[in-house]
C-alpha cells in the first residue's frame, strides 16, 4: 500500500513539474501521445526542463536528490543542459533528532556517546541525505569529527529503488532513446553507489589509501592533508576520523586573507589530481569545493584538505596507459593516434573505419585548439569525445565517466581559483614525465623489480619442467588416431541421419499422395 502512494506521489510531482513533456518530446504513438496531452490539461511548460527535473527531485526526497547528483555525472547519457541543472542539486536536509543520533552510535559502538567520547556535540554540524557529522573530543584528547549513517536508510533505498526500476523500465520501452540512454543500467549503478556510500567502513578504507598515499615519506605529504581514521570508533554505520581545520576552497577572499598564493594553489590543485589518477591509479571523485578546504595554520599554510571520501575512482594500469596516450595525442593533434587507440583499446567494433573515426575526433577537437589554450576545457573535450564515440558504438567504461566527471570539477575549481589557469599547459609536462618513466629504462627497471618475487619462485623451477616436458612421452599419434576414430564416427551418424531424413520424406509424400487421392 505504501509503495502504492509513493507512486501515486511521484507521478503526481511529476505531472506538477510538466516531466510529462520531457517524454511527450519523444513519444510517437497516437494514443499514449493523446492521453498525455489530456492529463496535463494542455499546460504549456514555463521553467527550463532541466530546472523542472531539479525541483522535482528535491520534491521527491533525499534518495531521488542523491540519483540527480549522480545522474549529473552521465553527461555522456543525458542533454548537457539537463546535467549542469542536476550539477546544482544540494544535499539541505535536515539532521535527524539528537536522541536518535546518540542512540546510533551506542547501537553502533556499544556505548553511549557520553562515555565513549570526552565531548559530544549533540548538535550537528552538517547534515546531508545519507548522514550527519558530529564534533568531539576523545578522551586522550585529539578532536574527532563523527559521521553517522541515518536510522532505517536502507529500506526507504530499498523501496525507492524498486520503483525507480520500474519507471526506468516504462522510459526505456516509451521513449525513442531510450534503449541508448540505458536508464535500466543507469539505476543499476546508482543502486550500486548508494549501497556502497550506506558501508561507512568502506568509505573510512578509502580515506585511509589516500591519506597514505600522501602520507610522510612519500614526497607530497606537502600537496594534501587526508584525515586520520579512529578506526575503533568506527563501524559501517558510524565514521570517526580526525578533525580538519581549513578555508572552504571556494572562499578566495579568505584565501588571499590567510596570505595564500591562489594562482599557485589552482596549480597544485591540477597536479594532485594527475598524480591520483596516472601514478596511483586512485582518485578522490567528489572533488566539488564543498569537500576540499585549504589548510591556514601557520604550519601547513596552503595545503589542500580532502574530505568525504564515499566515490573514489580506481584506474588499472592498461586505463593509465590508454589514457594517457590519448591525453598526449590530443596536445599534439595527432587525432589518428587517437583513433588508434580506440580501436586498439576494444571499446569500438574491429572492423571500424580508422579514418572515419579520426575524421569523428578531429571535428571535435579543432574548435577548441582555434581558441587559447587557457580557455579550453580539457573536462568538455573528453565529454565532447564520449558523445561522438557514441557513434561508433564505443562502449564508455564507468571508471573514464566518472574520471571525466572529476576532471569537469577540478578544472572549475582551478578556473574559479584562477581565471587564466592554463590546464593543458599544467597536465602536459606531468603526463610526458610519466609516459617516459612508463616505458623509458626507469619504467622497464621498476617493473623488473615488481616482478621479481614471482620470477625467483619460478626460476628455480625452469630446468626441472624443461626435462619433465622432453622426457613425457609423445601424445601426438595417440591424439591422432582419437581423432580419425572422432570423424569417422562422425561420419558414419551423418550418413544414418541422411538415410533417416530420406525415409521420412518418402513416408511424408506417400501419406500426403494417399490422402490427397480422390
């Protein structure tokens, strides 16, 4: 019954906000055509459909929020105006009672907040559609921010998922582009992110890598501060890590206050962003200005602050590799280098024209080098790309959208950091060292090493296989005549089939001659 109204709801906001006319523009049957035009009483639509669509999702709740805001990052899938709309979806919900916050992490962590924390903030201070944080103090007396999932999340996701599913299905069977724009495979990796952001311990694994991955030793503990995990005051329903103190990067005022270079910070922004993606293969992937902060203590003066850690994107080596090459052909215009690369990838069909596709990446990419570099947006070329691509049948893989989607912002951040950041001028010098290091004497000598715990396992091993494999006795005749005995059996059935087929075709014209006779 529940499930019922809440359908009934959507529907309803959904006819209240005209989305009607989203599928309207695409349906060709007469009869559903006319019922539509008849329920939405022949309104004209008054806002923008992607504003429409926003406001409608806010209407709806903090999980149809959550799926605009990830639905903003398929601007291979969606229209580009409907995207940068969704981009704009904020999480304002607010925090649920203090008494169940408490009562969470005492179900949680097997005590109350009170005896487990020195101070507990009842109040606080932030709250969003998965959960909220809390400030405190632990006993020992380091400051604690406390993150906690919200009580009975996972049935009202259940539930909404199940009827996204449903109306995904109506969209794809109703809607021309439907099949193209996947809304099934759409809702299948929202529901695979919103489970994933439910398992706290998850999201505290993933800001562990990465505050190791920037931790002391390492030559960039000078980049990105990473908090540090209390990891046995956490559980998959309750985050403790360490407290951040910083200037929101999106506060320049306050920047340049704290005495804070910002046209260097745009910089360094870009460059902890290659250094994820190409050297560790891991990359923090909600890098809007809500989750980065710039430190302002004397010590770390400049340093960015990386926070909320649900979506990170991890790269194989062969992604790194492709993509680089792809990031360096395009510096160099070598658009048949990367039509190549496409080809050679897989991710188009093989017998794909190479000059036709090159042809393809060319019409996209030259309107951008006619302007100066430092107004290109590297973000939309890469989007521009997967668009294009869409007609050669390229599969776009999850992990390149949603690298994409991270590029978009940090490259807005830079340029909101520093109008004439030069992007492409800032990656290229960092992608050609590592494409050097990749396949110079430095990368052949670092793989060697990689793979030198299997080989002397395996080494020692070499002589002994070599004499057990000269002195095993030879198959091949053995395998030969099985297999002369296969065809001739093989034979020998084709032939009774053949009789069998003969026979029966006599029988049939024999019967069908006797009862067609007069």
């Amino acid at each position: 019954m529940l499930t019922l109204l809440r359908l009934i709801r959507i529907v309803f906001v959904a006819l209240r906000y005209r989305l009607d006319e989203l599928v309207l523009s695409g349906i060709k049957h007469p009869v559903a055509y006319g019922l539509l035009r008849i329920v939405r009483f022949g309104r004209a639509p008054k806002m923008p459909r992607g504003v429409r669509l926003r406001l409608a999702l806010e209407s709806l709740g903090p999980i149809f929020v959550k799926f605009g805001q990830v639905l903003s990052t398929r601007r291979d899938l969606i229209p580009l105006d409907v995207a940068i709309e969704l981009a704009h979806l904020q999480d304002n919900v607010p925090p649920f009672p203090s008494d169940q916050a408490a009562a969470c992490v005492e179900t949680a962590l097997g005590a109350s907040p009170h005896k487990l924390f020195k101070q507990f903030d009842i109040d606080p201070v932030a709250s969003a559609s998965i959960a909220q944080v809390h400030l405190a103090v632990l006993h020992d007396g380091r400051e604690v921010a406390v993150k906690i999932l919200r009580p009975g999340m996972l049935n009202v996701i259940e539930k909404d998922l199940t009827l996204m599913r449903v109306l995904a299905g109506v969209v794809e069977r109703l809607a021309p582009d439907g099949r193209r724009l996947k809304p099934r495979e759409v809702v299948a990796e929202f529901d695979k992110y919103l489970h994933d952001e439910l398992d706290l311990v998850r999201e505290a694994s993933n800001c562990s890598q990465l505050r190791r991955n920037f931790a002391p030793g390492t030559g960039r503990e000078n980049l990105l501060m990473v908090p540090e995990v209390v990891w046995e005051y956490t559980t998959t329903s309750v985050f403790t890590m360490e407290r951040m103190y910083g200037i929101p990067v999106s506060q320049i005022d306050r920047l340049r206050a704290a005495g804070i270079d910002i046209t260097q910070l745009a910089r360094l922004g870009v460059e902890i962003f290659f250094m994820q993606v190409f050297t560790d293969g891991f990359f923090h992937a909600d890098m809007h200005p809500g989750n980065i902060y710039v430190s302002d203590a004397p010590a770390t003066l400049g340093r960015y602050i990386a926070l909320d850690f649900g979506i990170v994107g991890s790269l194989s080596e062969f992604d790194k590799n492709y993509l680089a090459q792809n990031f360096l052909a395009f510096f160099q215009r070598d658009y048949r280098r990367v039509a190549q690369l496409h080809i050679e990838s897989g991710w188009v069909p093989p017998h794909t024209r190479e000059e036709e596709l090159e042809g393809a990446v060319r019409a996209v990419c030259e309107p951008y080098f006619d302007r100066p570099l430092a107004e290109i947006s590297l973000g939309q070329v890469l989007l521009r790309l997967f668009q294009t691509s869409r007609r050669f049948n390229v599969e776009i893989q999850p992990q390149l959208v949603l690298l994409q989607k991270t590029l978009l912002n940090v490259e807005g951040m830079g340029r909101e950091l520093d109008p004439g950041l030069d992007l492409w001028k800032t990656a290229k010098p960092y992608l050609e060292k590592w494409m050097r290091e990749r396949v110079g004497l430095a990368g052949l000598r670092q793989r060697l090493e990689k793979e030198a715990v299997q080989w002397t396992q395996l080494l020692p091993q070499i002589p002994r296989l070599i004499h057990a494999n000269l002195v095993r006795p030879d198959m091949a005749p053995a395998l030969h005549a099985e297999i002369e005995q296969m065809r001739r059996a093989q034979e020998q059935t084709n032939r009774l089939l053949a009789t069998c087929a003969a026979v029966l075709a006599v029988a049939v014209g024999v019967a069908i001659w006797a009862l067609t006779r007069p």
